[in-house]
C-alpha cells in the first residue's frame, strides 16, 4: 500500500516543460476529475493534469463529449484544483464554448478562475486570432489537432488523421500559424508517430501525445483508460497500468507512478501503441 503523505514538491509550469523540451526530458499527463484523484496523482508525481472534456464520457456516461458545458468544466476544474498539489492544471475548452472570441474569452474567465493554468482547444488556423488575444490576456493555451473529438461528426468516426499528404500539410500549417499566434503548446492525437515527430522537432513549444508514436514531448492518456475502467473497447495507445505486473503495490498510486516513470524512462508508448 502506498504512503499517501504529500511531501511539497515544486509546482510544474510552462517554464518547467519548456526547460524539459530542451533538455529532452519527457513529461506525463493524465486526465483528472475530481480532489481525490487529483491527490493521488500529485503524490504519484505526475506533471500536468488535464481536466478533459472526456469527463463528458467517462464520468457521464455520454456517447461524445458535445453535451458537456463550460458549467461542467468549471466545476471540475474547481474541484482538481482543491486536490491538486504541484502538476499544471490544463482544462479543455468545451464544444462551441469558444466559436466566437467573446464565447471564447468567457469561456476560458472562467475555467482560469477555477483553476486552471491554461485551456486547451481543438482546431487548426482558424483558432489563430483566439488564441492571440488569450495569449494577450495571460491565458496559455493548447492547441488540440489530429483526431479531435469534438469534431467526431465531420470525421464520421474516431479515425486516425493526418495520414495524405495533404493532411500531413495541413497540420503542419496550423501548427506554424498557431504557434506564430502564441499558442504555448501542442496536443496531437490519433496521428502518425512519423508526423507527431516532425511537429516534435519542428517546434519550439511541448507536444503532447496520444496515440502519436514515441517521440512527443509529452504523454497523456485518459485516467480511466490507463486504470482498464473501460465502457467500450480501448483504443490501441491505451494501457492498463493498473493491473500491470509492474504495479508492485497493485494499487491507483502505483499505476500512476509506473505511468509517469515509463513514460519518463521513455518505456511508454511503444510502438505497439503507435499509428
Ligand atoms: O478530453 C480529453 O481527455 C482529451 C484527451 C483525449 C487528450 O482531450
């Protein structure tokens, strides 16, 4: 059984993931929902939370994360925080909560206000003025590209993207003018690991992945998913770390901190969980 005591630890920001792009450090990320897991992840050590609108999934119980509010992100977030103890709090910006930059700006009041430490929203080039003026106003954001499931109705399923070359063009553009915009960091999902790399080495900020091979920067998965809680078949990338021989204590705090070390020791993902 894992000692649960917090020891105070340094609070990871943006500086911090800079630093570890440059240094070539990895760090680990997972979606949180709620003070006790976020507890048990600070005392696990992971770097970043990100209060995903997956929430809209697997806490719930919707087919898509659309029906989920920026009332319901706020009140997550909130709660994430009051758990939290030094990991950098990202909230997702839900479906059409930032379709205009006034939608957007209230949007991201609000979840800043409840904790967060940056937003994270789904798109490419036409995000550009949006994630200006948060930039302008003291709000990092995350640009989400690849599979991003709020748009699960224009892809007509939870595919693999950015596999034409045109895609594979496309997604570099947004990311150039994104970054050219402010944004402070880059979540690829469900991407090649060959086009996850190159964005990787290309640009100056955190790449995040899931689902995008080896090389990014970062690595997240969904809480539930990486504790084989599963309401549907698991996706490729996933794991279960939970019920992992080398979860010695067998226990939550134990997967979490064979996930953080994996991925930091670069054991996690494999290919094997790569496009
Ligand atoms: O909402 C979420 O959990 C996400 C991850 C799949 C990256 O955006």
């Amino acid at each position: 059984m894992t000692d649960l005591a917090q020891k105070p630890k340094t609070p990871i920001t943006l500086s911090t993931l800079n630093k570890y792009k440059k240094t070539g450090e990895k760090f680990s990320c997972l979606t949180c929902y709620d003070a006790s897991f976020a507890h048990l992840m600070d005392v696990a050590e992971i770097d970043t939370i990100l209060v995903g609108d997956s929430l809209g999934m697997v806490v719930q119980g919707q087919s898509s994360t659309l029906p989920v509010t920026v009332a319901d992100m706020v009140y997550h977030t909130a709660n994430v925080a009051r758990g939290n103890g030094h990991a950098l709090i990202m909230t997702d910006l839900p479906f059409m909560s930032y379709a205009t930059l006034a939608d957007a700006i209230s949007s991201s009041r609000a979840v800043m206000q409840a904790g967060a430490n940056m937003v994270k929203l789904e798109g490419g080039s036409e995000l550009a003025q949006i994630v200006q003026t948060l930039a302008n106003n003291g709000v990092p954001t995350c640009v989400h590209l690849g599979l991003t499931p709020q748009s699960v109705n224009v892809f007509g399923g939870y595919k693999v993207q950015g596999k034409t070359e045109s895609q594979t063009a496309k997604l570099l553009s947004d990311c150039e003018i994104l970054v050219g915009a402010g944004a402070s960091m880059i979540l690829l999902e469900c991407v090649p690991s060959a086009l996850a790399k190159q964005v990787t080495e290309r640009f100056d900020v955190p790449v995040i992945g899931i689902g995008a091979g080896v090389d990014t920067d970062g690595q997240v998965l969904v809480m539930h998913d990486m504790l084989g809680v599963y309401t549907r078949k698991p996706a490729k990338f996933v794991k279960d770390f939970l019920s992992d021989a080398s979860n010695e204590t067998g226990d939550i705090v134990g997967a979490f901190k064979n996930f953080h070390q994996a991925v930091k020791d670069k054991a996690f993902p494999t290919v094997a969980h790569s496009f």
